[in-house]
C-alpha cells in the first residue's frame, strides 16, 4: 500500500484564466513606514527575511530608514 495519492485534477480551475477586478497602485509614503518602524513590537520574531524587529526600531530612530524601505515597498 502506497502513502501517496493520485488526485483528479480534471476539475481544477488555474488562475490564470480567471478575471479578477483591477486593483489600483498603492502609494506608500515614508510617514506610513516610519510610524510603523516605531511602533514595533521588538519581543516578536523576525521574519523570513531574519531581519529583527529591534533592530529594525532602533535605526529607524538613528538613520533614515523609511525613505529606503518605502521606495522598496513601493518597487
């Protein structure tokens, strides 16, 4: 007996052909990036990209981060 099983993909709808309603660009401004970077909460985990959440607090208060980091968003 296997543990693997073979699923009928014959009913399956891929995105692709899918008509989903435009969404419009968002504007991220430096303001919105900063305000956040100073509200982080340092006890939480990082994320995937390992960066810490009190690192990421402190040099907002020593360099311009939010500039950087919204132009990124933005990208």
């Amino acid at each position: 007996m296997s543990v693997f099983t073979v699923e009928d993909s014959s009913n399956t709808t891929y995105l692709y052909g899918l008509d989903y309603p435009h969404i419009e660009d968002l504007t991220i401004s430096c303001e919105g990036v900063e305000k956040r970077l100073r509200n982080l909460n340092i006890t939480k985990a990082s994320g995937p990209d390992s960066i810490r959440c009190r690192s990421l607090k402190e040099l907002s208060f020593e360099i311009p981060v939010a500039p950087i980091l919204s132009a990124i968003f933005q990208q």
